[in-house]
C-alpha cells in the first residue's frame, strides 16, 4: 500500500485550458486510462489518513496494492484525469464539483459511505474555555475558517455561516464574521494558520483534531446547531477489478473501523 502527498510548482495553464467546457482543471486531451494492477485514489487532505489505513489492511488482506494521492486538487488533477481507479471527497458539494473535472465518472457513480460533524478546533488545554459555539459569539475570540473562496475546492466552504445562521438570527453570523482573523483555502492552510497566529478557535470537521489530538483539543457544537456532510467515492466505470471490491470494503465492520477511529459515523 502506498500514499503520496504530491508537491509540484506551480503549473502554468494558458487561457484556453481554464476555459475549457467542464471543470477548472479539465483537460480533454487527457486519455483516461487508470488499468494497470494499482488501485489508485484521489481527493484532499482530511480522509487520507483513515483512508490510508483502510488501504493498508486490504492490501494485507487480498494482495491488491492501494496507492492513496491526497493534497489540494490543482496537485492532482492532471494525473488523476489518467489514472484515477477512484475519486474520493468529504462532502457532496466537493464532489458535485470534482466531477466537472473527472468525466468518466457521473452522479450516478457517487456513493455516500460516511458522515462526521463539524468541531471547533481549539488549542492544547482550552485555554479560553470555550464550550460550544455560543461561546464563540459571546466571548471577543480570534476564529479561523476554511473557505473555497470561488476558487478552491473544499469541503470546508460555507461551513462557519451554516452553523452561525443554524438558528435563523443575523446577528448570529454577525458576531462570529467580526471574530474571523483568517479565511484560508482547504484545511490544510487553515490548520496552519490556526497555529501560527495562535488563533482561539478553528471551525472544522471532527477528523482534523483526532488525528492530530497530540496539537489540538477538540470542542463539540451543541445539537441545535451541528452540521453534519459525508465522505463520498466514485469509482471510474474504467477502474483496475479490485477498486469496486475496496469501496465495498470500506462498510465492512473491519473497513469501518479506520473511519469510526477518528469520528466518521456510519
């Protein structure tokens, strides 16, 4: 089983390829060809590490090997467009727009697996306190949230106005968009910048602070105002025989529990 975090420089794209009909980053030129004994999967940060996982055990169980590629989208994409046996997100909003990109596979290809709510993210110790998110309105904090900004394809996007106007009040939103210091795209970048500008709180996804529960502590969101969004694969129509098998895998009590560990639910 493998994985690869991909750092390219920055790919130079004329005005035709972005304006080409499709995604951003689709490039009809790009023959899709992803059988060649590998099953290979595509998507963000975020679900690669249960994923990763996952993979290994199946690799161990059946002999198929598993190659995992997880970074920000523009990293992949070109690759991907050849050789993805799988495209895997954290939301649906992500994968409505992941398959603008990836033709050969369609809506109906799309298959929810799990869910997970979105936390507040706060520093070792809690050391504001904070308890919920009405915390957050009430106490001056300094709040980071991830955003697609138009541009960047994550499942992070409009998450903090989702949970901020939960309760049908405008001031709501008001007082946490006053309390915002960064706006980043992806997780990744907000993670980062939730640390380096010693930020009180990050509104995110359950995964990020279990997986790295030795640098962060997490803060459940009151009932009345969680949100929930899936993990989600594709599988191409043209992908290796074992892609279908893995996916299959994942809902087993065995393939679950890499998912369950850091806050996936079923």
């Amino acid at each position: 089983m493998k994985w690869k975090n991909l750092i390219i420089g920055t790919v130079s794209l004329s005005a035709s390829f972005l304006t080409q009909a499709g995604g951003q980053f689709l490039d009809p030129q790009i023959v899709h060809q992803p059988k060649d004994g590998v099953i290979r999967l595509y998507g963000p940060g975020g679900p690669h590490t249960a994923l990763i996982k996952a993979a290994a055990s199946f690799e161990k169980k059946t002999g198929q090997e598993v190659e995992v590629i997880y970074d920000p989208e523009k990293k992949w994409s070109q690759e991907a467009q050849q050789r993805a046996d799988i495209i895997f997100s954290p939301s649906e909003q992500s994968m409505t727009a992941y398959l603008e990109n990836y033709p050969f596979i369609t809506s109906k290809d799309v298959v929810p697996l799990f869910i997970h709510p979105a936390v507040i993210v706060v520093a070792k110790g809690n050391p504001k306190n904070i308890k919920s998110f009405e915390d957050l309105i009430k106490q001056p904090v300094k709040i980071v949230v991830t955003e697609g900004k138009g541009t960047y394809n994550t499942s992070g996007t409009g998450l903090w106005e989702d949970i901020a106007g939960r309760l049908g009040r405008l001031d709501d939103i008001k007082k946490i968009r006053s309390n915002i210091v960064a706006f980043e795209q992806g997780s990744g970048a907000a993670f980062k910048s939730f640390q380096q500008l010693k930020a009180d709180a990050w509104i995110t996804w359950s995964d990020w602070p279990i997986a790295n529960a030795d640098k962060v502590d997490m803060v459940t969101i009151e009932p009345e105002r969680r949100i929930y969004r899936d993990f989600n694969m594709a599988v191409s129509p043209k992908a290796d025989a074992g892609a279908a098998q893995f996916m299959a895998d994942l809902t087993t009590e065995e393939g679950a529990k890499y998912f369950q560990e850091e806050g996936w639910l079923l």
